[in-house]
C-alpha cells in the first residue's frame, strides 16, 4: 500500500490524462491500491471547477473500460478525491494557488504534506513547472526520500530532442530538484513482460549460464506495429522513429537482456548496471553509420488487406518529408559478456503484425552428429520473449518427426501469461505510478541512462541530418521494411526472424 498522498497531473484536460492516467488511478483505486487518504488534482488551463473535472474524467473512465460499464460505486468514492486547480504553467501566482490547495487538501484528507506532480504536458513546458514548483515552495529539495513531506515529480517522455537538449534539460530540471525527486518514465519499463526479463535471467538458474558470447550468436529485438502515424502527423514529423522508440524503449530493453546481474534490486543498483551497458555500447563513428543503421519510410501498399497510404500522403506529413517510420540497428556490446555479439534492434510502423519482442538465438551445435539431414534441420535454439502481444516465452529446440525416418523439425515449449495464470498483465502506467508512490524509482530512467542512450543515437541522427533532404528508402506498407536493411543482416550472412 502505498503512503497517503497528493497527485498533481499537470496536463489533466490533455489526451495522455484521459486515456491513461485517470483510468490507471480509477483502476488502482477499484482494486484497493490506492492509499487511503489521498488527494488528486487536476493542473490545466482549461480546467474549472470539481465538478467539470468529475464529470470529464467520469466519461473517460467510461470509455477506458469499455462495454463491461464503470463501476458506478467504486466511482462515486474515488471522485471525492478528485480537486481542480486551474492554472497556467508560466504563471507564479498559478503555482501559489496550487500551494494552497494541496496545503488544504492536507488537512481535509490527511496527505501529509506528500506529494507526486505528474508532468502530462508537452516537453517545452517541463522546464518552466519544474522552475515555478521550485520558486513556489513545492519542491524542497532533497524530499524525494523523505518519510514524510516527499515530493516527486514524474517526467513525461520524450526527455530532450537530441543528446545536447536532454543534457540542457536535465540541467535545468536539476536546478529545482535532486535526482531522487525526478522520475523519469518510459512506460515500457513498466510492462509486466518487461520485468519478467530480469526474472527469467535472475531468478532462474539455468539461463544466466548460457547468457553470454560462448552461447548466444546474437539478440534481435523488434517492435513492429501495423499501425501509421494516424492523426500524430505533426509530432510524428518532428519525432521519427529514432527518437521516439529506439533512443528509450528498445535501448532500455537491451539493457535489461544485456546487463550483469545485480547484486541487489534496489533502484540504483540495477541502473548503474543499465548504464554500465549503454556506456559499453561500441560508438558509430560518423562515417560508417549505414554500416550500422538503416532508415525508411513506408510507402503506399496493402495492411492486414486493406489498401495503407503512404507516409508522405499521411495529414500534416510534408510531402517531401524524409523523416524516418523505421529503423534498424546493429550495436556491439564491447563487454567481456557480450563481445562479438550483435545485438540487432528495429522498429516500424505499417509492418504486417504488431508485435515486440526480444530473440535469442543460441550458436549451432558444435559438431552435427545427423549429417545427412539438411543444414536447417538442424536450427539452432531460439529463446523468444513475447513483450506483447501474447506475452509470454518459448524457446525452440528440434525433435523427431514420428517415422521411420530421421527427420527433424523445430518445436516449441511455450509460456503463455494469459493461460498460466488466467489474468491479464496489470497496466504499465498503474505499475509506475504505484512505483512513484512507494518512492521505487527502479523503473524510472535516471539522468545518466538518458544521456547515454542520447549518446548512443545521436552519430547516427546526425548522419541523416547531414543529408538534408535526399531521398530515403522506401518500403511497401505491410510488408518488413527496406531491402536497406535485409542487406544489413546479409553482411553478416544473417536474416532477420520474420515471424
Ligand atoms: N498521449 C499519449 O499517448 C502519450 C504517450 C507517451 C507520452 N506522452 C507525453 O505526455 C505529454 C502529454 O501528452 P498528451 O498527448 O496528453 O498531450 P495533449 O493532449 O496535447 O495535452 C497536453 C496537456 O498539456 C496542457 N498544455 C500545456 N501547455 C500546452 C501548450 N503549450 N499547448 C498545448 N497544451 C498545453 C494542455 O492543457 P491546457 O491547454 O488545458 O492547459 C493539455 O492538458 C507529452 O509530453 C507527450 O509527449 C503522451
């Protein structure tokens, strides 16, 4: 349970507030998560009063849970905690009002003077409310620990734009705040399937033996989506690829397949050893980025069998636009564990399935024993983690076909979350929040993670940009991506597992 306390959700008229955050508190709150005594305020410009508040969020806790209906009592408790504080996010008297709110709602609902600010705003506006928290009193510095009177504050992605903005970015922020005040959230990371990765490698003893350059031939991790771009044609021109999956969620997932085992699972323990990863990251030198990186963009083409525009035919997407909707990388781990081992990570939108996962794919028996069977009767192990859809694991092995013959074909033993233990993984965002409650900043990102997967993408985005406008490949919508990146595998005589 976690301790009582206020949440303030700057952004709480905006779309990420409706469709995620309000209806993770409703859920935490339904299932007896949430503390007992606590407060929910709502920080927007176009917020009024409580009333309009309750009744906004009502409809989007509605509509987050779908035909099943809302849980009409569960409800009616959990609105008396909800409070509106109009406000503007560049206005100190806002920001004094804000004060005085939460110093009222300490006493009407016991909060004890501890407090979560959840910045659900765009990124130009997280420096300025981290200052005016600061000038306002709201922040005493060095809280984020404290048994009582902690103040926190969650930080939206995406955290900068490149390396040089992130750094600036973290600067500022940390002029108001320690780092044990700053939660920075991916949500990825707060995905059940996501921490099972740390559980299989750490709380099973017969992988973390084979976890390493003698056993693995290489790690590829996917995230595919069918989808386009939407109606998000304007941050999508401003974000590609790059920036918004593979410099945060794909980085911190190979962090967490390639890192050492820590020696404790305390927050800092396991992000010093995220970073110790990232820092191993080999560096791409300028010159040699489309050795090591491929970009595209979907082009027109057929999804799921219906007809799919093409990216530069999407609303508000600028027709000679190069920004990239995929992407695909090979990085090397210079680290005693990992050398040699490609790690190959690729993302991309109007692909033929929506799925992300991780792949082992273990090195070929040492000596071939059946040699009269095919090469590729005898494919070597595959350990793939399911992060979603499906979640769940299976590893790959061969086995005999019934017969008189010797003939063998690739099978798996599957894990699936959904039949082993009958319910559904619990919601990234209610995981994290619950986190930040409790003070558990392990699934956040820590200042030095965000600088060094910065660090780790930026060679490459500064090679694109260099090239200003000149055509970028094309893939058809539906189909895996550009030959571009087919090529890639093929230098290293590898293909990519499509599934
Ligand atoms: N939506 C998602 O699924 C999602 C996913 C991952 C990350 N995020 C991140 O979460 C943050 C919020 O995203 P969102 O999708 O909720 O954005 P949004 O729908 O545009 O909402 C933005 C909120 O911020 C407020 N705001 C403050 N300054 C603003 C400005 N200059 N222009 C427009 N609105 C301003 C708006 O409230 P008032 O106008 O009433 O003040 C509104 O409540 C962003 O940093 C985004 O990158 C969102």
């Amino acid at each position: 349970m976690a301790p009582p306390c206020a949440i303030v959700i700057f952004g709480s008229t905006g779309d990420l507030t409706q469709r995620k955050l309000l209806p993770a508190l409703f859920e935490l709150a339904r299932h007896g998560r949430m503390p007992d005594r606590c407060a929910l305020v709502g920080f927007a410009r176009g917020e009024t009063d409580d009333a309009a508040m309750r009744a906004r969020m009502r409809q989007a806790a509605a509509e987050a849970v779908g035909p099943g209906g809302l849980d009409g009592a569960a409800w009616e408790r959990f609105s008396t905690t909800l409070h509106a504080c109009p406000g503007a996010y560049d206005d100190p008297a806002s920001f004094a009002r804000l004060k005085a709110t939460l110093d009222r709602l300490d006493v009407e609902h016991g909060t004890q003077g501890n407090r979560l600010f959840y910045l659900a705003i765009p990124p130009s506006s997280y420096a300025p409310v981290v200052r005016n928290l600061g000038a306002a009193g709201l922040v005493p510095r060095g809280s984020g620990r404290a048994a009582t009177g902690w103040t926190r504050v969650i930080i939206e992605k995406p955290f900068g734009h490149d390396l040089a903005s992130a750094t600036a970015l973290n600067t500022e922020i940390s002029g108001a705040l320690s780092e044990d005040q700053i939660y920075r959230i991916d949500h990825y990371l707060g995905k059940e399937t996501v921490q099972n990765i740390i559980v299989l490698r750490f709380g099973n003893g017969i992988f973390e033996p084979i976890w390493n350059r003698r056993y693995v031939d290489r790690v590829q991790i996917t995230m595919a989506e069918t989808i386009g771009i939407g109606s998000r044609g304007r941050f999508y021109e401003e974000a590609g690829a790059m920036r918004d999956i593979v410099q945060n969620h794909l980085l911190q997932v190979m962090a967490l397949v390639a890192m050492e085992p820590p020696v404790s699972f305390d927050a800092d323990t396991v992000r010093d050893e995220k970073a110790k990863v990232f820092k191993a990251i080999r560096p791409i030198p300028l010159e040699e980025v489309d050795r090591h990186a491929v970009r595209a963009q979907y082009g027109p083409g057929t999804v799921g069998g219906a007809a799919a525009t093409g990216y530069r035919g999407e609303s508000n997407v600028a027709p000679d636009s190069v920004t990239e909707t995929y992407v695909a990388l090979r990085l090397m781990v210079d680290s005693w564990r990992w050398a040699g081992v490609p790690f190959y990570l690729r993302t991309g939108k109007r692909m033929p399935k929506t799925l992300t996962e991780v792949a082992i794919r273990f090195t070929r028996i040492p000596h071939l024993l059946f040699r009269d069977l095919p090469e590729e009767q005898q494919r070597p192990n595959e350990l793939v983690l399911r992060l979603q859809p499906d979640e769940g694991i299976s590893l790959s092995f061969g086995a005999k076909v019934p017969g008189a013959d010797l003939e063998i074909r690739p099978v798996t033993m599957d894990f699936s979350y959904a039949k082993s233990f009958g319910a559904e993984p619990t919601p990234a965002y209610e995981r994290l929040i619950l986190d930040a409650m409790k003070g558990d900043a392990s699934l956040f990102i820590r200042a030095d993670g965000v600088r060094e997967t910065w660090s780790v993408v930026q060679p490459i985005l500064d090679a694109w940009a260099a090239r200003g406008k000149a055509p970028i490949p094309v893939y058809p919508a539906g189909s895996w991506g550009p030959a571009e990146a087919d090529d890639l595998m093929a230098r290293d005589h590898r293909r990519w597992r499509n599934t």
